[in-house]
C-alpha cells in the first residue's frame, strides 16, 4: 500500500518530490486555489473549526481519519488508488493491452476534454452551494454540507493534478481556467448545464448530492475503467469519498420525508404546511426537478463522442469488467427510443454509439433504490396513499434528443401549451420556492434540528448527535 506524504506542502502518494518541474507549478497552484476558496467556497466559516474527515491512506479500511480543522487549512492533496501490476486495458479497441502510463498522443485532445469535464463539475459544486451554511438546519447538517465541499476541492486537485502532470503548457492553462469560470455566470459559466443552477435551500442540497452526486458516481465508474492508468487510479479512490455524499442526499431527503410524515400523522387533517414542514407532493416536485436535470449530464442518446470515448479505450462502462463478458462493443446493437419526424421512434443503434444510455440507465436503477429507501419511510408511518417515483427519463430535459420537447411524467408528448398549463404539477413552482425559503432559518444549538427536518439515528464517526460538529 502506497504511503501518504504528509510532509509536504501538498500531500500525496504519487512520489511529488521527485518531480521538481511538477512540484513547483502544483504550489504555484495552490495559492490561486486557496484564493478561489475563500471566494467561491463557503461563506463566512474559514475560520472555524469544522470537525471533518481528511485521507491518510488509500486504503479501503481505515483510509480516513477525523479531527477538527479550519477549511482553508484542510490537507487537500493528490491520492491515486495503488497501481495494479502488469494491468491490462478491458474494453475497447485496445483490449488486452498493456494500460498506458503516458496519454497517447492520438487520444491527447479527447483524453484532455473527459479530464477537464469531470474537473469543472467539482469546483462548481462549492459554488453553487457556497450560501447554504447560512440557514443550516443543524451543526450536523452543516459539517456534512463542508464534509461535501472539501472533498469536491481534493477532487478538483485529483484532476488538476493529472493535467498538470502529462499535459504540459495546455494542462496548466486548463488549471487556471478551472479556477476562473463560474457557477452560474452568464459570461464566464461550468461546462454543464447542472452545474448552473442554483441551490437556494437544503431540499435543494439533499436532491443535488442524491442525484447530481450520483451522476458523478457513474462518470467515476466508467473512468475509473480507463486505459489510461493514472485517470482510472485516480477515480478509483475518488469513489471512496463520493459514497458520503450520495449519503448525504438520500439520508437528508429521508429526514425531510421522516419529519413531514410525524405531522402528517400528528395532524392528520391539516396541510403538513399549516405546522412548518415540506409536504410530500412539494418533496417530489424536488425530486423531479433535480433528477430530470441530472439526466442531462450523460449527454444525448445517440452519440458519436461516446462511441469514440469506448472505442479509444478512454471511457468505459460501469463496473465493466463485473457486468460484461463482451467488452469491444462490436457488432452489437442496442435498442434506443429517440424522437423523429414530430414523433417517438425506437431504433436499433451500434452499441458503442448508445454507451451514453447504457450508462443513463444503470443510473436510473440505482436512483430507484434511494427512491424505494424513502417509500419505506412511508411505509413505516403508514402512509399508504402516497409513494415517491422517479420521472420519466424523457421529462424535462435539455439534452439529447428531447431537448426543448414537452413530455408528461410518464414520457407522453404533450405540446406547449399543455406543459406551460401544467408543469407547476410536476415542478417546483415559485409558490413552492418561496415557502421552502421561507423555512430556511438557521438552528446550529448542538443537538438541536430545524422544525421541517428529523435528526438522523446517529452521529458522524460514532459521536453523539449533540457534539459540537463545527465550533461557531
């Protein structure tokens, strides 16, 4: 097991020291870093102590270890999972041979694009949810929020690290580039549409790390299955940490659900909104919303960047030496439904040209599980006339195929003005917004939990519920 440098300025297990050239550039980057941080990071807390979890090892068991740190001082660094021995390319057109250690110069500009891509979702993320802490329902929602947000920081190095290292002059400019788009802004946005949208309240903070965070499980799975070995290193260990924040979002969600069904239950006659909490029809409303826009981030059904992602041997499928027996993705087809001609069709397409709907619908099955989590939450308050669904993958979208079309919740057509007359049913209207905001008031007393959220079962790294999560 590769040991952790902890002397260095920049922690990491990829021997730093030995690469001047390297080391110099990655410490010129560190203080535009620090300074995007205290920016574009979380408001107002750099000076508190967070009590957060930092790596000290890639190792599966035992890789973390927990203790109070201020967030612009957290050891951020670069951790590749170990290099396995004499490993070998499992998919694509370079099947079977040795995994490359050096971008190959054919793949260079495509290979830099997947990098750059996955980098900018990861600052993007802490800016986007850079107000939350502000209205935290609780000091251990507000550890869990920075917990998310520095792991998406030590992902930003884990990317910038590898443009840095084997894209020269253009790797740097890609670094400093990371640093100046913004979340958002008109002029100067993140590379994906998602990555954009605001996230005003903590409904908003559960749904992105539930779906949003999910997606980036997926991209991680089928990078980490990359032929080029230090990217598929990279995001095998960036997967460790991702599982906390999908954690984060279902469990949150779960809490909303848990604590509008004691009302529901208490008051069974009122509108759970007449006593403080977010009602379930309004939940699912969230749900949509952020699920269907998390749909868009694996691009359009048919598409020609995923057949040469697959075919270079870059990108994979997920878990793809697990689910498959095949792995060239020739002379294979797959059924996809498209619209054509004002209508539905279902085609067969070349399977490497579909990979992106592979992977869309492995996510869809996994977002199902979190769904049927919070059904059973119902289940056990005994609500029996309600039950949370995830949207057709067709609604909604901005990408793909059914960009700028009109579906139902079900994936029927529907025409414009039909979806103006009723998409307030299945989105959150401004109705809707304005009385989530309006419970967004901050409760950060020690075990103390805002009126609209349940506490969880148990606290972070078996500390009490009431322990001081973050010192204020």
């Amino acid at each position: 097991m590769t040991a952790i440098d902890y002397e260095s300025k920049i922690p990491n297990n990829v021997d730093l020291s030995s690469d001047r050239r390297l080391q110099r550039a990655l410490e010129h980057w560190l203080p535009q870093y620090i300074d995007w941080w205290k920016e574009m990071g979380p408001t107002d807390f750099n000076n508190n102590d967070v009590y957060l979890r930092t790596a000290v090892s890639v190792d599966s068991d035992g890789w973390a270890q927990f203790g109070y740190v201020k967030m612009p001082e957290y050891r951020w660094g670069i951790f590749l999972a170990d290099r396995e021995k004499d490993r070998k390319i499992g998919f694509g057109d370079h099947l079977g041979e040795d995994a490359w250690q050096q971008v190959p110069g054919e793949y260079r500009n495509w290979l830099r694009r997947i990098i750059v891509t996955q980098a900018d979702t990861e600052p993007a993320s802490v800016e986007q949810q850079r107000m939350l802490a502000h209205t935290a329902p609780s000091l251990y929602d507000m550890r869990n929020l920075f917990q998310v947000n520095v792991e998406e920081g030590r992902h930003l190095w884990a990317m910038v690290y590898l443009l840095q290292t084997y894209f020269g002059k253009d790797g740097r400019e890609e670094a400093e580039e990371l640093l100046e788009r913004r979340s958002g802004n008109p002029d100067h946005p993140r590379i994906l549409g998602t990555f954009n949208e605001p996230i005003t309240s903590w409904l908003d903070f559960f749904c992105f790390t539930m779906f949003t965070d999910r997606d980036g499980k997926f991209q991680l799975l089928s990078l980490a299955e990359s032929g080029f070995d230090p990217l598929a290193r990279t995001c095998r260990f960036m997967l460790t940490e991702e599982a906390h924040h999908m954690f984060v979002g279902q469990t949150g969600v779960g809490r909303i659900i848990e604590r509008a069904t004691q009302i529901m239950n208490e008051h069974p006659k009122d509108d759970p909104r007449k006593h403080g909490v977010i009602d379930l029809p309004t939940i699912q409303k969230y749900i949509n919303f952020w699920s269907s826009s998390s749909n868009d981030l694996y691009g359009g059904e048919v598409s020609s960047n995923s057949a040469n992602f697959f075919g270079s041997s870059l990108k994979g499928r997920a878990w793809e030496q697990k689910n498959y027996t095949e792995h060239t993705g020739l002379d294979q087809m797959k059924e996809v439904t498209v619209w054509q001609d004002g209508k539905l069709v279902t085609e067969q397409v070349p399977l490497r040209n579909a990979m992106n709907e592979v992977l869309r619908e492995d996510y869809i099955e996994d977002n199902q599980k979190g769904v049927n989590y919070w059904n059973k939450i119902l289940d056990k308050a005994g609500i029996e006339d309600f039950r949370f669904r995830l949207p057709h993958r067709r609604f909604n979208r901005n990408i793909g195929s059914f960009a700028g079309l009109h579906f139902d919740i079900d994936g029927n057509p529907m025409s414009a003005s039909e979806w103006e007359a009723r998409k307030d049913e299945w989105l959150p209207s401004e109705a809707d917004k304005a009385y989530v905001h309006s419970l967004m008031q901050k409760c950060v007393e020690p075990g103390k939990f805002a009126n609209w959220i349940a506490p969880p079962p148990k606290g972070i790294n078996d500390q009490p519920i009431d322990f001081e999560y973050v010192r204020l």
